[in-house]
C-alpha cells in the first residue's frame, strides 16, 4: 500500500527544528544576547515558503482533500481543526514579521511582542505536527483506499514541481542558523 503520509512526516521534521531555532532565539532576544533581527525575518520566510506554501498546501490541497472526499466531515472535524490551526499560525506569524521588522528599523520595545507572537507560534505548531503525526496521518494511513493514493503522490509531485529546490534551499537555512546557535 502506498504510503500517503511519509513525505508529511519527514517535511514536519524540517518545520521543527526550524520551531526549534526561534524558540531558542526568542529565548535569547528576551535575555538581551540576540539581535540578529534578519534571523526572524528568515524564519518568516522558511514558514511561509516552506511550512505554508509547500507543506501545508500539499494538506490542504491533497491530503485533507481526499481524506474528506474518502467520508470525513469537513467541518467539526479532524481536517477542520488542522485547518484553524493553520489559519492561527499564520496570524502569529504576521505579528512577528511586523515586531522584527520595527525591530530591524531601530524601533524599540518589540521583543515582547515578537516574543508573545514566537512562542504562540511555536507551542501551536508542536502540538500541530504531534497530532497530525500521531492522529491524523495514521488515520489517513486507514481509511484511505489505495485506488486514491497514487492520484495524491502525483499531487505531491505536481506540487513540488512548481517550487523547485525549496526543499533544499530551505533546509540549507536551517543548517546555516543552527551552526551559528552552535558557535
């Protein structure tokens, strides 16, 4: 049976050690020993592109799609609450571009509120991922009948074609940010 989820699982791992990072800098900034502002402005971009655009369209788009077409409720609903869960972290993640922004601009008093904003961020998106990892996906791995799964692979392909090397780019600017938390 072809495994529908796996591609999800290993782009989670990506998301989480970047969620990693800027909890650990966020921790910083409040201490006073990190300004380097353009990290959080990079780590925007890598949610953006990467967690939202890449990742969470291939949910949207494939996965809950079919999850929902195979018989699950769309509202009230597992896909539904995943779907909110999205829609919140893209809020927190426009508050925090906007404090690192006035931050980068010389305006003073925006660690808190990129604060508050990261680690909103960062609680939602772990218990996010757990429960996709450990609710969602293997549920998916159930019910969905394999006569659909080739036709969302595909989809995965197909998505992954428009953005080429995101992947990697992305994973390169983690590796780069954690050697710098490393020195």
């Amino acid at each position: 049976m072809t495994n529908v989820t796996a591609v999800m699982v290993e782009e989670h791992k990506l998301i989480l050690r970047m969620i990693d990072l800027v909890e650990k800098n966020t921790r910083l900034a409040e201490a006073g020993r990190f300004t380097d502002w353009d990290f959080f402005i990079d780590a925007v971009d890598f949610i953006r592109n990467f967690a939202d655009r890449f990742h969470h369209s291939k949910e949207e788009d494939i996965l809950f799609k079919s999850l929902v077409e195979n018989g699950m409720p769309a509202e009230n609903s597992p896909v539904a609450a995943m779907l909110m869960a999205h829609d919140q972290g893209r809020a927190f993640v426009r508050n925090m571009e906007e404090a690192a922004r006035k931050a980068l601009a010389g305006e003073p008093d925006q660690t808190p509120i990129l604060a508050d904003n990261a680690y909103g961020y960062v609680t939602l998106l772990r218990d996010h991922i757990d429960k996709e990892d450990s609710i969602l996906y293997p549920l998916a791995e159930r019910v969905l009948p394999e006569a659909m799964r080739p036709a969302m692979v595909e989809g995965y392909a197909r998505a992954e074609e428009k953005t080429p090397g995101v992947a990697e780019r992305y994973r390169k600017v983690v590796e780069r940010y954690e050697a710098k938390l490393a020195a």
